[in-house]
C-alpha cells in the first residue's frame, strides 16, 4: 500500500500569471519545497503557468540547484539536449517500458534530485511510477531479511553492452563514445580505467563493461536506509538486442543474484507504488535517493523533460 500523503502536493499561488511569475514563486518556496523533497522525496506542483523547456528551465534556475548535465553523466539513456540544463527523459520507443531505479545508480556518478516537467501529456498511458525506497527496504528485510543481508554487505555490479552508434529503439541505448565523452577505443579505455570499470570489445564495436562494486543499500544523513540501486530496471528491463543474455546483475563478489529473489523484489515495489498521470504544466520533484521512478509504456505524443542536479 503506497503513503497517501505521496507524493505530496503543493498548492500553488493562485495569482501566478506567466513563468517569470512561477520562477519567483519558486525562488520563494525553494526552502519549504527541499525541505518536503528531503522528508516525503517526492513533491507535485499542478497548475503552474508553463509551456515549454524554457519556462521548465527558468524554474530549475530559480531553484538554485547545482547542476548535472547529460554530457558528464554515464545514463545509459539517449536523450536530448533542449538547453543546457533540460533535455528530454528518455527517448526509447513508446512501447518500451522503464522500469523502476533510481537515476544512474549503476555508475559511480548520481544526481541528488530530479525534475521532471510535463510539456505534452500521451493519449493514453505514459504514467511515471514512483517507489519509496525506504518503505521498500522495509518491507524487503522482513520478507526477504538473507538477501538485504547480502545486498547491503557484498553489493552489486552491473554489465550492459553499450553500443557503437545510438540505438533509439533501447532505454539503454547510449552510445559508449557519448556515455564516455570518447572519440577513440583508447580514451573510452582511459575513462573506463579511471571508473575502475572493466570491458570488453565486441563485434560491430560494441562494448560490454562491468562496473566496480556500487552499493545496493544506502544510508541517509538523516539515518533512514534505502534500497538505492538500479537492481529491478536491469533485471525487468535490459533486454535489448545486446543485452538479452548477458548476466546484467550480479553480487559484488561476482556469484548469483537469484530470479526468484528478484521477481520477489519486483513484485513487493509493484505493490507500493504509485502511478503520476501527467497533465500538462505538471512539475515534479523528486529526491533521488529516497524514490525510484520509472516510465510505463503508452499512446500519442508524451513530452516529458527533465533536470538533474548533484
């Protein structure tokens, strides 16, 4: 059952009447705004007069958040770039589900929070699930105590096959010389040296990486734990042509993480997650380490952009 109170809508000024009004609304709010963030980690503003990436942008700016470019992040997603700071969520195929995680959590390189605008809403589905990830640990460890056990002492590597040009029928389909910022094997292979990741070269120039050990549980500076991973997006989702038979997750020790473990997983988050239906204007923030989303597949035009920041 997911908490009535997420995720938590904030009223907003009747009175605003164009974007420059909502960013200094915004500019106003911005304290109370992370404060909810960093308590509930997730907040909806409805009803704020925003058309475009320009107004969206506008707002990331008034709320003083540092930020964190598509360019320098390893997102396995292809996305575009609409200003320096938005772009769009993720451009794979509408009948591409993405399944929940929390952003780049297998890297070693993560946002803090995220924003999410809704420019267009679809015909019909394009909802984005969200997922408490204290809530979910809690409900892990008294059904499945052995494998947070597991999780929170071994930790997890990732394997994904990057490919050598875009594939924009993937969710994951990045290319490694835009992932890695490389225009060469060898600095791909410098920069996957400084990661502390290995690879290996395959045929049509793709490549296959496995991250270094990343944990699966964190702790919050308030204390709370949180299962902070990207554990059931590549289990349900890294299913593309390069990555259908690859061992996609494993322990940090190298052994199995077991399907019947991970089907338990996906099936308790299922249980406590609640679907965004967007309508148009919609803004919403949300802590990336205390909430998972996602993307469910849908109909028409969705146009969805988003802003990371550290």
């Amino acid at each position: 059952m997911t908490n009535k109170n997420f995720p938590v809508q904030v009223e907003v000024e009747a009175t605003i009447s164009d974007a420059d009004g909502a960013a200094s609304w915004l500019s106003s709010e911005r304290k109370r705004l992370l404060d909810i963030l960093a308590r509930n980690g997730a907040a909806l503003l409805r009803g704020l007069p925003l058309s475009n990436a320009l107004d969206f942008d506008a707002c990331v700016v008034a709320l003083e958040l540092e930020n964190f470019t598509y360019a320098e992040s390893l997102s396995n997603a292809v996305r575009v770039n609409k200003t320096k700071r938005v772009f769009t969520a993720n451009e794979a195929p509408p009948e591409v589900e993405i399944f929940l995680h929390h952003e780049m959590a297998q890297t070693p390189t993560y946002p803090s929070k995220l924003l999410f605008f809704c420019e267009h809403s679809s015909d019909s589905g394009g909802s984005t699930p969200l997922c408490q990830s204290d809530l979910l640990l809690k409900q892990l460890a008294d059904r499945m105590p052995q494998l947070i056990d597991e999780l929170e002492n071994k930790g997890v590597k990732y394997t994904n096959v990057m490919p050598a040009s875009a594939d924009l029928d993937s969710g994951q389909g990045r290319s490694w010389q835009n992932t890695l910022g490389s225009d060469s094997k060898t600095s791909a292979e410098t920069r996957l040296r400084d990661l502390n990741y290995t690879w290996e070269w395959l045929q049509d120039e793709n490549l296959k990486v496995t991250t270094p050990v990343l944990p699966a549980i964190r702790r919050l500076d308030d204390g709370r734990k949180v299962f902070f991973n990207q554990l059931i997006a590549a289990y349900q989702g890294w299913k593309d042509s390069r990555n259908q038979d690859s061992k996609k997750i494993q322990f940090g020790d190298g052994s199995d993480i077991s399907e019947e473990s991970m089907d338990d997983v996906c099936e308790i988050a299922e249980k406590i997650t609640y679907d965004h239906f967007w309508q148009k204007g919609d803004l919403l923030l949300v802590d990336n380490f205390l909430v998972m989303h996602g993307r469910r597949p849908f109909f028409g035009t969705r146009k969805v952009l988003a802003s990371l920041s550290l």
